[in-house]
C-alpha cells in the first residue's frame, strides 16, 4: 500500500514537472514571460497576415501582432496593434518603417520593423509607426511579363530597322534610285557639278549689282533717301488704316446699342407700368385706409395684430427661460437642447453637485502628451489622439449613453491666459472625440477651469484636460 502512494506521488510530481517545463516553453515561445511595448501601424493589403503572427526588429523575433482592427470605409486601412520585447525598444524610432513579409515564397507572413536613425526621437508607446505597402509577387510576375512584350516588340523594331537599311545599301550599291544613280553615273555627277558652278557665278553677279546699286533693288539698298520716303508712305497708310478700322467699329457698336435698346418702344412700355402701378398703389390705399363696420381700419388692425404677436412671444420667453432653470424640469430641457452647459459659468459648474459628484468617472490627460506647438499655436499631436483614443475605449458604449464634460486646464500666464489656453485645449479634445466616436454634440460640453479643479476631486491642480463621464440622470 505505501509502495503504491509513493508510485502516484512520483507520477503526479513528473507531470507537474513535465506541464511546468511545457509552460515554460511556450511562454518562452510567444515572449510571455518578457515585458513589452506596444505600437501600432496602418496597411491597405495585409497580404496574409493574421492576429498572431511574427513581429522581427531588424530580422530577430521580437513579438507578435495582437489585434487587427478593419477599416469602416474603402478609403480607410488597416490598423495594426502589435507588440515587441521592451530591450529591443530603443531601436524603433519616429522615422522607423514596418512592412509585411514573406518566409520563403510559400512560407509565412510576418512583420518587420526596420529601425530608425540614431537622429529620430524613439518612438513613444502606442505610436503609429510609418509603414510601406508590401508587392504582391502576382504583381511583380505580370510587370516581368509586360516588360519580356516590350522588349520582344523592340527587338522586332531592330530587326525590321536594320532589314531595311540592307535593302537600302544593296539599292545604292546596285544603282537603284536617285542616290543610286548619282553614285553609279559619272555623266550625271558632271552635269549637277556643272549647273551648280554655273548657278554659283549667276548668284555672284547679283550680289555684285545690288552693291553696286544697279537695279530697283539695287537703288533701294543703296539710296537712303528713297528708302526713307517708302518707310513714311507705309507708317502713313498703316495708320489710316488703323484709324478707319477704330471709327467702323464705334459705328457698328452704336447702330446694335440703338438697334437692340428699341428706345421708342421701350420708353412707351415703361410709361404704360408706371401708369398701372399707380393706379394699384391707389387702389390699395384707399382698401386700406377703408375703415371696417367696426370703424376699425386694415392699417389699425395690423398694427394691434403685430402688438399682440410681441406681447405673446416675450411671454413665451419668459416661461421657457423660467422652465430652463427650474430645478423640476431641468433634465426635460436638457435631454432635448434647450439647456447646455454653454449657458453655465466656471463657477457655477464648480458648485453643481452634478459634475463634481465623486462618482463620475475622471480621466486626467497632462498637456504634454496630448498637444505640440504648430504654426497656429497649440494643437493636438498624433501621440495625444493615440492616448485619447486609448483612453475613452475602455468606457465602450458608456461614451454614447452618457453625458461628458471636458474640464480645460493650463498653469502658465496670468487668469486671462490660462482661461484662454484652458479653453483652447477643452474645446480641441471635444471636437476629436466627437469626430473620432461620432458622438451627439448635445452631450459633450466644455469648461475652461484655468488650473483649479472642482474641490472634493483627487487632484487640487492640473495643467492640460479632464474627461468627466458624468451617471446617467
């Protein structure tokens, strides 16, 4: 019986031995056991590869990819998380590149980060990291087949070329043709060099004429004065010319203007509807100034109607105004817009119970990892909508179902400063959750809270935003 026990509690010790030595392997496997930082990147065509796959920095196993999100419009791309071991994180910078790729031409897809320059700033974490679309070998196949049709054209555009030029030359060689002949016929080749002398010296001639002034040319290019007096003649005629063509074209615009106008006609038209609209406008006022069976005229009736109309619309003010702010019907407004917290002061806000209620949720953002300088001031960077957009996903569906506020804060300047810069920043994050979750502009409001929070909250100073997810009412 004793040998018996002993045998199952050597068996049982083996396996948890065996399990722990398989644990350890796989942890080892998938970096487990190791910490990590995670970044993200964006692609077009994944080519492949899946959640899981293989990270490699600079061709080493570094980490896995964790999460692929899908693109919500064909324009959009796919959003990679991924992670790699936290040694290896000095070498991914802002200026490093990512792409997928392949274990063999049939193997795997993976991920490879190349590193940045030792220039860069390192790459914080959840920082969307450059990333270069990868070629699909189909691609690369049919280009290699495109470019094997040109060169096989080309190569046929040679041969046809040079098949040519020997029909050419054996054309010349033979006599056939124009150049053939004057190659082959030496009577021929007499005759050309023959009128080409002849019509050389005949050129000569002429040109010795003209220098010499013989001829109408000749006395043209010689004699300045006769030159001189052409020149006047045609400055004279060009113009007369031009005078003549500006006077015919103010004549035929003022014969269209008359033509098109129809004066007459357009002057007994316009005689005619004066002489009706006076006669409206008559008739008009004598309806009006009329008076009723009452006694009581159309003009008198207006001017009471209109006084009515005022005194009912400043008392239907007065009555939405006091609903407003009526502690009973406050949710009721509020829910449909006609109360926002545009219409509460920094001070009022810290007095509601409201919003300072400990039970709301508070995410604190610091300015420095949510803004940058531009060249319009203060903006927000790429790495503060990573954090904003890591921090708000976490509440899921309470963003769409609850109210938010988002508190402004800023340390530096005088008051007047800090609520401007406190402002600037609230009103920055609102307008990117709004168009990051598509949220109701209703339910987000901001306050400008210059560098004080509310008291009874966890921090008695700030310097950037908080994000209040207030409880449903």
């Amino acid at each position: 019986m004793g040998i018996r026990k002993e045998s199952i509690g050597l068996f049982v010790i083996g396996g948890l031995v065996l399990f722990g030595i398989g644990m350890f392997l796989i942890g080892d496997r998938h970096q487990l056991f190791a910490r990590h930082a995670e970044y993200q990147t964006e692609f077009s065509n994944l080519s492949g590869l899946t959640p899981g796959a293989k990270v490699r920095v600079s061709g080493l196993d570094a980490g896995e990819v964790l999460a692929i999100a899908v693109p919500d419009s064909p324009a959009a791309r796919f959003r990679l998380r991924f992670r790699i071991d936290a040694r290896l994180r000095t070498l991914v910078r802002s200026d490093s590149l990512v792409t997928i790729g392949r274990e063999g031409v049939v193997g795997g897809t993976y991920l490879s980060v190349r590193p940045g320059s030792s220039e860069a700033p390192q790459a914080a974490a959840l920082a969307t990291i450059p990333s270069a679309e990868p070629t699909e070998l189909s691609t690369i196949l049919t280009s290699a087949a495109g470019l094997l049709d040109d060169l096989k054209g080309t190569l046929h555009g040679v041969t046809s070329a040079v098949s040519n030029v020997n029909e050419v030359v054996v054309g010349v060689k033979e006599g056939r043709g124009t150049a053939g002949m004057l190659l082959r016929d030496d009577a021929l080749a007499s005759d050309i060099r023959r009128t080409v002398t002849a019509t050389g010296s005949s050129i000569r001639a002429i040109t010795a004429d003209l220098q010499d002034g013989r001829g109408t040319a000749g006395m043209l290019l010689r004699d300045e004065a006769v030159a001189g007096q052409i020149r006047e003649a045609v400055a004279a005629a060009r113009a007369a010319t031009t005078e003549l063509r500006q006077a015919t074209r103010k004549a035929d615009a003022l014969m269209t203007d008359l033509g098109s106008r129809q004066l007459p006609q357009t002057a007994a038209e316009l005689v005619e509807h004066l002489r009706d609209s006076a006669q409206q406008i008559h008739q008009i006022t004598s309806d009006i100034s009329t008076p009723d069976q009452a006694g009581v005229s159309a003009g008198a009736s207006v001017r009471s109607s209109l006084t009515n109309v005022n005194v009912a619309t400043a008392n239907l003010a007065d009555v939405t105004e006091a609903a407003k702010h009526n502690f009973l019907v406050r949710g009721f407004f509020n829910k449909r817009g006609y109360y926002s917290l545009a219409d509460i002061s920094p001070e009022q806000y810290r007095r509601d119970g409201a919003f300072t209620n400990r039970s709301n949720r508070r995410i604190w953002l610091s300015g420095s990892e949510l803004f940058q300088h531009g060249s319009n001031g203060e903006e927000l960077s790429e790495k503060g909508k990573a954090v904003l957009q890591a921090a708000l996903i976490q509440h899921g569906e309470s963003l769409t179902q609850r109210a938010i506020v988002i508190e402004g804060y800023a340390h530096d300047g005088v008051p007047a400063d800090q609520f401007r810069i406190s402002r600037s920043r609230a009103m920055a994050v609102q307008q990117y959750v709004q168009q990051r979750f598509e949220l109701d502009p209703q339910h987000l409001g901001v306050v400008p809270m210059n560098s004080a929070p509310p008291k009874g909250v966890e921090r008695a100073t700030w310097d950037g935003v908080c994000i209040v997810v207030l409880l449903a009412s």
